[in-house]
C-alpha cells in the first residue's frame, strides 16, 4: 500500500466518522450505550462532541501528512499509525467482549486503518532497507 494512499483512507474513514458523530450524536451514543437515560446520557452526547471533534482534528492532521516526502519520515510516520490504531482497536475489541460498549463500527474502522498502516510500514521498510544497501 502506498504511503500517500494509505493517509487518505485513513483521512476519509476519520472524517466519515467524525460527521456522523457530530450530526448524530444521540444515535450513536445510545448504540453504543443503550442503558444510559437522563443526566447520564446527556453527558455522554457532550463526550461524543469532544471525542468527534478529536477524530477530526486528527484526520486533518493527516491529510497534511499526507505531504512528507522522504522514506524515513514516511517509515516513522507509519509505524506511529500502525500503533496508535492498533492500541485503539484492541481496545475496543476488549470493551466489546467485556460487554462495556458496542463497538464494531469503530473496532472495524480501527483494523481497516491499523492493517493499512502495517502493509504501509511494512513496504517502506523493505525500500529502505534496499534503499541502504
């Protein structure tokens, strides 16, 4: 998978996500936690306000990145989102099976973009290996 490829679609995932969350933010807070009522749920919408706004922040974040060129830099860059989304999505593979949360919409995306990143990383690290020798 290309470097450049592979921040868009995480860009695109990060953005699809973070609008839904934003534009329905009842729904997917009651999908994801179908007990609360009251107080409780109202604070959970506010949370997901904040925690939308942070997925945006970061898919424009990458959208930039999507812009650095050099082999090591790009390694670097793919190893941090390899990661990073891998930590989310176990996670919240963990919170699913401890029955805490529904989360397999974000628990997918989460593997979609980890798995990206890892092939991404992957074919840099072979270039740059050839690329040294």
């Amino acid at each position: 998978m290309q470097f450049k490829m592979t921040l868009t679609i995480t860009c695109a995932i990060g953005f699809v996500i973070s609008i839904g969350m934003f534009v329905f933010p009842e729904f997917v807070t009651r999908e994801q936690f179908s007990l609360s009522e009251g107080q409780g749920f109202e604070d959970l919408v506010t949370l997901r306000y904040a925690i939308a706004s942070l997925i945006l922040a970061l898919a424009v974040i990458t959208f930039h990145l999507r812009e650095v060129e050099g082999i090591f830099f790009q390694l670097n860059i793919m190893r941090g989102y390899w990661i990073a989304f891998s930590i989310i999505c176990i996670t919240n593979i963990v919170l699913q099976l401890l029955g805490k949360i529904s989360a397999i919409p974000p628990t997918i995306a989460t593997a979609i973009i980890a798995l990206l990143s890892l092939l991404s990383w992957l074919k840099l690290s072979k270039a740059s290996l050839e690329k040294t020798d």
